[in-house]
C-alpha cells in the first residue's frame, strides 16, 4: 500500500513539476510612482532573474511551483510579493537611507513577515550580481531631441526612370526608439521614424546563401492590402551564419561618453548593464580597451584579454557622468588605440556609446565624417550604440554609422542591450558582406510606376552601383535586410501618378518586353571582408503575384511593419491603412516568436491606436 502511494505521489509532482511557467510582467515604481530602473526581479527560491527597464517595466518567467518574487537594489526596501492569478504584477518600493534599518518586507497568504537587516552600502555597491543599482524615472522634457528630415520617396514612372538603386541598411535604432516614445505615452516625432529600420528589427526566414555565396536573395509578388489595385514586392536577403567558435578575434574599443549629459538613469547606468552583457560574450582571444571622454578624453582600461571578466568589469563599474563632451577628441583616441592593436584577419571596431550631444573638440558633422570614413579605409569599423532622452541626437549618430561601416542601434532597456550583445552577437560585431547594394531594372510592360518603402538616406546614383569606391551598408553574421516596393500595374490609373510626356528620343522596344513574363531583375553587389572588389549575381522575376493568404510570414508580418510605419508617419501613401488590418495581419505571421519581439510588436500598435486619436494633433513634424 505504502509502495502505491508513494508512486502515486511521485508521479503527481511529476507531472506538477511538467507545467510549464508562465510570464510575470509589471512596473516598479517608488512612493511618488516614478519608474524605477535596475531593480533586481528574482524568483524566490529560484534562479531566474531580471532587471527592471528604463521604464521601470520587467518580465519574467517564473516556474508554476513558484510562490514569490523578490524585489532589492541599493536604496530601497527589498521586497517579496506572493504571486497570485494575474500574470501582472506592480510593484511600489519604499527607499530607505544610509543608517537606517532595511525591512524585508514578505507577503504570503496575507500574512506579513519583517526581517530586520542592517544594510552594507558599499558592499551591495560593489556585488551587482546580488543587488541592483536603482533610480527612479523622473519626467524629462523632449523638446531638444534632434532627427534629420525624411522626404518620403514618391512613385517613379518606369517610362522615365526604369532602373533604381539603393544600399541595404540593418540599423534598428528607429524601432527602439518609437517603442520609448510609445512605452512612454506619446506619438514619435515623424521624422524619428525610419520605416527600411522598423521592418529589418525583425528576424525573417530566408534561405542561406549558396554556390559560394555571402548573401542570398528571396522575392515574392502580392496585392497592396492598403491600396487596392497596387501590388508589393517583397525582397529578403540572408547574410551567411557564421559559427560562433569559427568567428575571428575581435579588437573592440568601447567609447563610452561619460559627459553630464549622460547622467540620467537610462543612459550611463544603463550603459553600464548593457556592455556588460557584451562582455559575458567575449573570448580570451578578444581583446577589449575603453576610452572615455568628457571634458577631456582618456584610456581607462588598456588592451584587456576577455577572459579578464572582473577587470573589465570592474573599469565599467567605475564609471560616473560629468563635464562637457569632447567627442571629437575620444573618437580619435579610440581608432588610435584600436590602430595600435589590430588583428590583420581579425574583427577591428570602434563601440560608441552616447547619446550624440557633441559640444567640444570636432563637433562638426562634416569633420566627424572624414574622420571616420578616414579610417574605415583602414579596416578600423564603427559601430554606435544610442541611449536616453531629452537631448538625444539622432540625426548626428545615424549619419555617423552609416560613414562607419557599422551598425547603430537604440538601447531602450536592458532587453533591447541583450538582443544587441548576446542573441544578436555575431550579426552585430561580425561583417561577412560589405558595401552591400542593389539595383532593380522593371519592365514597362508590367510595371507602370513603383515606390521604394523607406531607405530615403540610402538611395544612391545608378552608376554608383557599379563603383567599388562607393561606400554602402554592410551585413553581419546572420544579418537578414527586407525591402518592400508598392508597385502601379502597367495600364492602370492611379491618383499616384503624375501627368508626365513619353521620352520623344527613346527607342521603343515594347513588342519586344512584351513577350517576356519577368517583371524586373534584381542585381546584388557587395564585397568579401578581406577584399576591395565586388561580387555580382542578378535574379530575374517573373509577374506570378499571389494572394496575401497564399504568402510567406516573412512577407505578411514585413507588410504590417510596413503599413505601421505609414500611420506613424501620417504617409500621403498610406491609402486605406488601419491599426485594425496591421494587428490583424501581424498576428496571423507570428512564427515561432520565441522572444516575444512580434507579439509585443502588436501590443506596441494596439498602444499607439489609443493614443493616436488624442494625439495626432500635437506630433511634431
């Protein structure tokens, strides 16, 4: 008897221990319900842990035995709150001062325990790994933050200009960005919306390169969902994957501005946690320097092995904001120091981390550029990293990456930093294709009128697609880059189209084009890493549309980014588009979504609905 119970016990735990856990979300706030940032979210007698956002907000996946979550950083009260029903749990946290008595506040099954503890300041200062470092999120002022103008591309008639060209861009920024501007109950500004940097946030199943190939191109043809009788083509390029243990040494320079600017709780300390997560990623074969600047500029940790963790750590650590911002002065610097200690065969790069409030020494744009496009020519990549608020400078980092040969991404929260450094690793640090570009030629027997959906700061001359001296974006390690064109039928009206005079002296090959069924040709052009010459491939496309329900996830869920960035923008091309048709066709691509990116992608829209109706009318233009 004794023997049956006690398999009957075992496999009830057994089958109790089965469940799976669910996600616990919720915002932490102090008594005058200020986010607060960096707190440490622990799941009692567990090992999973988080740390609150920028915002205050964390999520985190607690098995279903689960009672409890902690809640503890330096300052502050730590806290066990009981897990109840709800998958949402808020939390308000009383601070506490130097000398004074911490209470460990616990609450199971309404019963309140007290634990009196006397805190160590210094020691919880100096052990992150078991308390957090927090601030509350006071209010800023928005009114300083700077973009460049985005003049939206317009239809461009086949019988006037057949052939288009532009360079890839894998830039995420302008995603992170709108989700802060969102997350913090307001519209983004307009121009703060890159449409080309919203969809490429995304991961898309296309099929690795072939034949020796370093990219690979897919395309598909469906109807407008949002402007009836238009067609979109839709192409995907896949970078090869490059294994993580056969990826190069790396010689990174963190640049990390540590002027007064930096000061605020979602820009240094933040920072702080993001290059952290990056250096639980490094090899004892990568060798990583920091320069700082400020007032002045200045190396705080020379060339350190990555198996030096605490070193490094410990330099970050020590970090404080203040001064004026020379970073004209710590960008030379940095390529110096990089200089001095670069691997012929290895990954070279410069990691700037600011929020492009230059003021002191090269402040110019004009001077950064030539600076830096000085020394990508010598293999030395830039790659920035964007943080905070108020006075942020888009416009002066964006044009900065794009010189650099690198990527520029918006850190918004500690999840953004770890896509970034730890799930992104190799398609952020490691280039496989360079100077990427393409050029699309249509068919006028098929093609009236077609439109480039964002990549405006990307476009480039037709006959700089053949010149290797051009400089273009470049591919990472399992880098994936969409592009999505609307396109006007041959023979149909639209109130798109301007009145324009056929070409008098061209030669007219219509009854030849039309025997053909391509619709356009699309020709890649990038170079190896190691190498100054391109490589060329084309693929013609035939006219077989499809019915959006008949199309990839790729291609549905591209669209809905697509058709999101046309309501944030208030598009002139925006036709009949809907929050509604955009939350609809998102969460029917969802995919597998193993990090949330797409669900939240729909709960971002489905927050931006609310607020665009009350809104609209204040967005700054």
């Amino acid at each position: 008897m004794k023997t049956k119970i006690v398999i009957l016990l075992a496999t009830f735990f057994s089958a109790f221990a089965m469940l799976p856990d669910r996600t616990i979300t919720g915002t932490i706030s102090d008594s005058n319900q200020a986010p607060i940032s960096g707190v440490m979210v622990t799941v009692a007698g567990g090992k999973a842990f988080t740390l609150s956002d920028s915002l205050g907000k964390y999520s985190i996946p607690v098995p279903t035995f689960s009672r409890s979550l902690t809640f503890s950083c330096v300052g502050y009260k730590t806290k066990e709150v009981k897990i109840a029903k709800s998958s949402v749990l808020n939390v308000t946290m009383d601070a506490i001062a130097p000398g004074q008595e911490e209470v460990v506040e616990a609450d199971h099954e309404n019963e309140v325990l007290e634990l009196i503890v006397e805190p160590n300041f210094a020691k919880m200062a100096a052990s992150p790994s078991t308390y957090a470092a927090c601030t509350p999120m006071r209010s800023q002022k928005m009114n300083t933050e700077n973009y460049n103008p985005i003049n939206e591309n317009g239809f461009q008639m086949v019988g006037q200009q057949a052939v288009t060209t532009f360079s890839v861009d894998v830039d995420r920024a302008s995603y992170s960005n709108m989700r802060r501007f969102v997350n913090a109950g307001q519209m983004p500004p307009i121009d703060a919306v890159r449409i080309e940097e919203m969809i490429n946030y995304f991961e898309y199943d296309y099929p690795q390169p072939a034949d020796g190939k370093s990219v690979s191109v897919t395309t598909e043809i469906t109807d407008s969902p949002w402007n009836r009788g238009l067609k979109l083509l839709h192409i995907g390029l896949q970078a090869k994957t490059v294994s993580s243990k056969n990826l190069p040494a790396s010689n990174l320079v963190f640049l990390i501005d540590v002027s007064g600017s930096m000061s605020d709780e979602n820009k240094l300390p933040l920072l702080k946690q993001a290059f952290k997560l990056l250096v639980d990623q490094l090899r004892a074969e990568d060798k990583i320097s920091i320069v700082v600047y400020a007032g002045a500029a200045g190396v705080i940790l020379p060339p350190t092995s990555g198996a030096d963790k605490m070193k490094i750590r410990e330099a970050l650590e020590s970090l404080e904001a203040g001064g004026s911002t020379a970073g004209g002065e710590g960008i030379e610097m940095a390529y110096k120091l990089a200089k001095e200690n670069f691997l012929p065969k290895g990954n070279n790069r410069v990691i700037l981390a600011t929020d492009g409030d230059f003021n002191v020494g090269i402040s110019s744009e004009g001077e950064l550029q030539r600076l830096i496009e000085e020394k990508r020519k010598g293999g030395i990549y830039l790659s920035i990293m964007g943080f905070g608020m108020g006075n942020y400078k888009d416009s002066h980092i964006e044009t900065l990456a794009d010189k650099g040969n690198g990527n520029y991404a918006y850190i918004d929260n500690i999840q953004e930093a770890r896509k970034e450094f730890v799930q992104e690793f190799g398609g952020t640090l490691f280039t496989v294709a360079k100077d990427v570009k393409i050029q699309i030629e249509f068919n006028p027997a098929h093609v009236q009128a077609y439109r480039l959906i964002g990549y405006e700061n990307r476009a480039l001359k037709n006959e700089e697609f053949h010149d290797d001296k051009k400089d273009a974006g470049d591919m990472g390690s399992g880098h994936t880059v969409t592009a999505i064109y609307e396109i006007v039928p041959a023979g149909m009206q639209s109130s798109y189209l301007a009145q324009t005079d056929a070409l008098k002296y061209q030669k007219n090959n219509a009854s030849e084009i039309s025997k053909t069924d391509e619709m356009l040709t699309i020709k890649i052009r990038y170079k190896n890493p190691d190498s100054e010459k391109s490589v060329l491939f084309d693929l013609p496309v035939k006219y077989t549309s499809k019915p959006m329900s008949a199309c990839s996830e790729n291609l549905r869920f591209a669209s809905s980014v697509a058709e999101f960035g046309l309501l944030l923008r208030n598009s002139e091309f925006k036709g009949k588009s809907s929050y509604a048709n955009v939350i609809a066709r998102a969460k029917g691509a969802f995919g597998k979504d193993e990090e949330g990116y797409r669900s939240e992608f729909v709960r971002l829209v489905k927050t931006t609905q609310s607020l665009d109706g009350s809104q609209q009318t204040a967005r700054k233009d």
